[in-house]
C-alpha cells in the first residue's frame, strides 16, 4: 500500500513542488500550511492538491516526512486558485506568488510577545554622531533593535547601547491583540439622489456572486462616500473588505475619512509595517477579525478568511502594476480574484483606463456614474497657457499669466497648486566649457540635482554623489549649469516672486511616511501653507476646500518619448490634478502651461470632451491591433555583461516559433538600456486577442539555457515600453 504523502509548495521560488510523507495521526488537508524538511533546513510551505501541480515523482522509501503543522488557518481554496492563475498568467513560479500570501514566516510562527523600543526624548550623556543620527532617524518610530537599526542605518549594537543609555524605553507588544471592529451605522451620510442611485446598486451586489464594477465619477463627485455604503453593507453581512490604494501616501486622508463613517480605523497593510504589525494584521486577516483592510497592492494576495468586496481606489493609477519579481497588475489580479471568490469588485475612478472602459463596453463590466460634483462644488474651467506667445522671463518656468493668477490667489488668501511631475532641483547637470553631463555609473539615467539633500540622485538605482564643484572632464570650475526644472527649482521661483508667501514641496522626498502625509493634510487645513508645488503625489485623493487655483508647469513633459500611453496618461494625470482645485463652494480654475495648445491632450483637456478623447485613443489603439485590441509580453534579458545580455538576446530571438497572429520585435536596447549595473535587452511580442501568448513564451523559452548570470524575465501586459 502506497504510503499517505502530500505535495507541497514552498516559498522557495527555486524549488518546485515537493513531496513528503504524513505522520501516523497527522491529518493534512489542502491548503494547510506545514513545516517540511529540506536537508538541514525546516521550510513554510504550503500543502496543495497533487493533481494540480506537475513535479518528479519520488518513490516511497525517498520521502521524508513532514515536520510539522503552522497553527493558522488553511489558505482558502480560492486564493490556491488565484495563486495559480498569476502564477501562469504571469509566468512566474507558484512559490513566488505564495510569497506574497504568506510574506513573512514571522507573522505565522513567530512569538506573540515581542520586545520593542521607542524613544524616550532623553538625550544620552554621551552623543556620538552614530547616537544623534540614529535618535534624529527613528523620530517617533517604535520597534524591536533590529528594525530600528535598519530604520536608522546604524548598527544595533547603537542601538542596544542607547537602550542602555536609557534613551529608549522598552515596551511588550501583543502580536494577537484584536482590532476595533468598524460600525456600519456608525455616522452614515446623506446622500444626494445619483449618489443613492449608485450606492443601492452597489449594496445589492454584496452576497450576489462575482461583479465587476466601474465606478465612474468625475473628482469630487463622492465616490469614496457612495462605495463606503458597500462596505457598510458588506460588514453588516459579516464578510472582510479589502481597499487598495495605489500609494501608501494616500493611507492617512483616507483613514480620516474611514474613522469619521465608521468610528475606528480599519487595519492597514504596506511595506512599512513593523514585524509585530504583520503578524497581527496576517492573523487577523486569516481569521476573519479584521473587517475592512486598506493596503497597496500586496495585500491583495492575503488570505482573507470570508472577502465579500474589493475596493480598487484610483483604479487608473499605473502604480498598481508590480515591475519586480511577479509583475502583474493589481487591478487585474483583483478582478481575477473576485471572480475566483464569487463576489464584487468595484474599480473607482474619474478617469478609468482605456482597458477598463472597453471591458464595459463589451459588457464584462457595469458601469455606474457620477456626473456631478456634490453640493456646491463645480468643475473648474481649464485655460490652456500658450508658452510660444506668453513665455516665462529667461531661466524661469512660470509665465506672466499663471503668475498673475497665483498673486490674485494669494491676495484672497485661497490656496495654489503647482504640479510638475519631476523630484529635485535639475534633471540635469551639464558642463558650459565641454559638454560633459553627469549620468549615472549604473543606469542609463542622468543625474538629478537634489539641492535641499545636497547631492544628485539617480532615480532609478539611488546612487547618489556630492554635489560636483568642478567638471570632472576638463576640471573647469564654476562651469556647471543645471538644467530644466525640478519641483524645488519651481520652489525657488515662487519664493522669488513671492518672498512672505508660505510654500510647501510635495514629493515622496519630503512625504516619506503616514505621519508626514498627516502633518501636511493638517497644514493645508489649518490655512499654513499658500502655494504646494508638488509630483503627482499631490495630484489624487486629497480634498482641500480652500485650493482653488492649479498651474500644470509642463503639460508636455509626458507626450515626450512616444509611449503607447503616453497620451492618456498624461490626459488623466492632468484631469487629476485639476479636480484638486474648487472641491469645496469656492469656484476653481486651472492653467495649463503648454508648447502645443493644438494637441489632442491639451484640445481635451481644455474643451472638456473626454468622451471624444477617449474614443480617439480606443480607435487608434484598435487599429494598431495595440492593447485592449491585442496583446503584448516583454522579454527582458538582463547581464552584468553587455555582450552576454546581447547573445542570449539574439539567441532568444532565433529560437522564436512562427505562430499565426504573433510578431516578435528585436532584441534592442531596452528603453533603460542600463538599470542597476546591468545591461538590458529587450523583444517584444506582439499577438493577437485570441492568441494564448503565456502558451507559446512558456514553450519557446522552456527550450532554451542560458547561465545563472543572465536574468531572463517575462512582463505580460507591460505597462510602459
Ligand atoms: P471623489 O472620491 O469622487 O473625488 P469624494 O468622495 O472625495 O469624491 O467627495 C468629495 C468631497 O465631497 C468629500 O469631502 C466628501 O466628504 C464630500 N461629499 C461627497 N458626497 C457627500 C455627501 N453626500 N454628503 C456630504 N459630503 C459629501
Ligand atoms: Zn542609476
């Protein structure tokens, strides 16, 4: 008789599924998480039904039997079914989907007590700059040594001697302590009539089965309020929610206004959680405990015990979309999802993806829409500011007309926005004598001026240098110029203009964390801050009553470089910006500073026809055969040797079968032809609707080798090419 034996998936993305024999008297159903040996080494994995997976087959008196079992819920069948979904969906191995159920071992075996650490205030008798760099890093941060070490960039025997130095103070966290649980009759709110509309059809759909749902309201038109009754709904029927949000930055507004309908916060889940935090956010995700979860895009694989609705917010945003390890899109996945659970997705935006707008167009998705803004909050008039006829004086971005708006506005005391989406000071410093521009060592990036860090930046790998003194080329001094503006260069054109007007720069370098996000909600409510020139950190969510003026600084950064998207992305990322301004009873209006008044972006933008845009796009999309028409995979081939990178390309390139509807482009460069120290090859594959492409590049490539120094890794449905 064959001995009892189960398939296991590791989280160990170079292993395959392994088999193990099951104890006398251990049961273990599919889905169970398990500790299995693997020479000296115990591993987390996962038990699996072992006809869904292809692996060797081991005899019997091969098998080693399982270590254990993890005292938390099974993984629900139907997260097993996503994982496989997006694992071949995405060509990727199951392992490394699963890491993203069960991201840290910690949070399922760990202990339930843990020792953590914040600051006292207490300044140690002997501050060494070590101490003083780490006291001013961890600021308000509560963790064990180890995070706060790494927190800090210290050593944690820093750390430990602060402790000693009493300048941090020991507390024992609870890993298992329950969350508050939201009330759904909390403080309801009035709804005007199309947001009842909308919102009743909404909670009609909780506890009906799979339905994915456009939520299609311009800004301001209370989208947040009217899928908040779905989730009221949703609790009142004892089932989890999920919310994804694409940037942490966003968290804080909308825990806000979560507190402010439901008494409580919900619980929240992103990168910066501390290990304490994850364990008790995990297990209280896999139990059930945890109503309502608000997280960036991996907390969308969790295994949620009982999910009855995802919410995806700005469904738009091309955050959403993983470039690392298993690249998908989280928007897709989190239809995918609600399929394989059988419940809603509600997908919210004023300016949905063209993608998204065909799925309603060919009736896989409803739509429900809001065309007004509540109460007396109209749209703002968008003017386009023609940069040929109206320039901004020389070494200046701003033109006369936007300025003379932006002093009205401060002569009234209403708030502005400048938008620009480019961090730091420069995009580029250049040489006057010789020409000489400093890139970075390891991407084929330039250098960006950072003045308020002191250094430049490579935005792609975060090498950084000292700001230069002199041309490292011909050793001219004073010869260096910066090029372009950042938003801090912007920054300091206003506090020219305006020297007693209050500026605030909005970046993810000076928005890190909730708590900075918090502190500028605060200041713009309490009135303390007149102009924000921001990236596009500022360009969604927030709802500030009294900003009434928005200036788009260059409306044709984003048409540059003849991406697929380049057009409606840039369309949305303005049309975004812009419904930051009159969302409260104070009229709004918006500048938009542009080279090209005539193009199809700015002609849109300005006579508010975005229906007509849209349709444009969708046309010429559909006869280029170009996504949602057809469909594209990029293959990256990626080596520390540029020859190598380049051979394996060509090879690739050889080896690829002919199939009908399918066209392969290269290899060539990738358009980062350097990241990281690794040089970049890319093909492209473009295929028809119909074609089942992750079939033939699981095929084509299954045939070929290459060695462990070059990377090959497939992006299906990439975002930007
Ligand atoms: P959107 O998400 O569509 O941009 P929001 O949900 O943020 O819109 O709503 C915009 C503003 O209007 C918010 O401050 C919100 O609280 C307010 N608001 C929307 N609908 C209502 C309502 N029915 N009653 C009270 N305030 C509302
Ligand atoms: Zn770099």
């Amino acid at each position: 008789m064959a001995l009892p034996r189960v398939r296991v998936v590791t989280l160990n993305a170079a292993l395959g599924p392994l088999d193990y024999r099951v104890p006398d008297g251990m049961a273990v159903e599919p889905g169970r998480v398990v500790v299995a040996p693997l020479g000296p080494r115990q591993l987390i994995g996962v038990a699996w039904e072992a006809d869904r997976l292809k692996t060797e087959e081991v005899g019997d008196n091969r098998l080693r039997p399982l270590a254990g079992l993890v005292g938390v819920p099974p993984i629900p069948a139907p997260l097993r079914r996503l994982c496989e979904w997006t694992a071949d969906y995405y060509l990727s191995p199951l392992a490394a989907v699963l890491r993203m159920v069960m991201p840290s071992s910690a949070a399922l075996a760990g202990p339930r007590r843990l020792v953590e650490y914040h600051s006292t205030g207490a300044v140690p008798p002997r501050l060494t700059p070590q101490r003083e760099q780490a006291l001013s890093r961890i600021d308000g941060r509560q963790g064990t040594v180890r995070e706060l070490a790494a927190h800090a960039e210290v050593s944690e025997a820093v750390m430990r001697g602060l402790v000693h130095a009493g300048a941090l103070e020991r507390i024992e966290v609870d890993g298992d302590q329950p969350f508050p649980a939201p009330d759904p009759g909390f403080a309801p709110p009035l709804l005007n009539a199309e947001q009842l509309q909308a919102s009743d059809s909404l909670k009609q759909a909780i506890g009906r089965g799979f339905d994915p749902i456009l939520l299609d309201g311009v800004t301001g038109s209370g989208k947040t309020e009217v899928y908040f009754e779905a989730i009221a709904e949703a609790i009142r029927q004892g089932k989890q929610v999920l919310v994804l949000l694409p940037e942490i930055a966003l968290t804080e507004p909308f825990l806000t206004r979560f507190t402010a309908r439901f008494g409580c916060e919900p619980v929240t889940w992103h990168s910066d959680l501390r290990s304490s935090q994850r364990r008790r956010a995990w297990r209280a995700i896999a139990s059930g405990d945890a109503r309502v979860v608000v997280g960036a895009r991996s907390s969308l694989f969790l295994p949620y015990a009982k999910l009855g609705l995802i919410v995806v917010d700005e469904a738009h945003e091309p955050s959403f979309k993983q470039e690392e390890g298993v690249q998908y899109h989280a928007r897709d996945v989190a239809v995918m999802r609600g399929h394989f659970e059988e419940i809603p997705v509600i997908l919210a935006s004023a300016t949905p993806a063209i993608e998204t707008r065909h799925m309603v167009e060919i009736g896989r998705y409803r739509e429900l829409k809001l065309t007004e803004r509540h109460g007396l909050a109209e749209m703002p008039a968008i003017r386009a500011v023609n940069l040929t006829q109206d320039p901004p004086p020389r070494g200046r971005w701003l033109a006369p007309s936007l300025v003379a708006e932006l002093e009205a506005n401060l002569a009234v005391g209403e708030q502005s926005l400048l938008f620009l989406n480019r961090r730091g000071f420069a995009p580029l410093t250049l040489c006057r004598t010789c020409g000489h521009r400093f890139q970075c060592p390891n991407c084929t990036a330039w250098m960006v001026e950072h003045r308020l860090m002191h250094r430049l930046a490579c935005h792609h790998c975060g090498h950084v240098m000292p700001p230069p003194r002199l041309c490292p080329e011909c050793g001219d001094e004073d010869s260096l110029v910066a090029c372009g503006p950042g938003v801090e260069r912007i920054a300091d054109e206003v506090s020219a203009l305006f020297p007693d007007a209050r500026t605030a720069i909005v970046t993810s370098d000076t928005i890190w964390s909730p708590a900075r996000a918090a502190e500028f909600v605060r200041a713009m409510d309490a009135g303390e801050i007149d102009i924000v020139v921001g990236t596009q950190l500022v360009t969604k969510g927030y709802h500030f009553p009294n900003l009434t003026l928005v200036g788009v600084v260059d409306a044709d950064l984003g048409l540059q470089g003849g991406d697929l998207r380049a057009a409606e992305r840039s369309f949305q990322q303005i049309q975004q910006v812009a419904g930051r301004a009159g969302r409260g009873d104070k009229p709004g209006r918006v500048l938009v500073q542009t080279h090209d008044p005539e193009a199809s972006v700015i002609a849109a933008l300005v006579s508010g026809d975005a229906p007509g845009f849209y349709a444009a796009e969708t046309e010429a999309r559909r006869e280029a055969a170009m996504p949602p028409f057809g469909r594209l995979a990029a293959i990256i081939v990626s080596a520390e040797d540029k020859g190598d990178a380049e051979a394996v390309a060509r090879r690739i390139g050889h080896a690829a079968p002919k199939v009908e509807g399918m066209a392969v482009f290269g290899p060539a460069p990738a358009p980062l032809a350097m990241l990281r120290g690794r040089h970049r090859q890319r093909l492209l594959v473009h295929a028809a609707r119909k074609l089942d492409v992750q079939d033939v590049i699981r095929d084509w490539l299954g045939e070929l080798e290459w060695g462990s120094k070059i990377r090959v890794a497939v992006d299906v449905d990439p975002y930007s090419f």
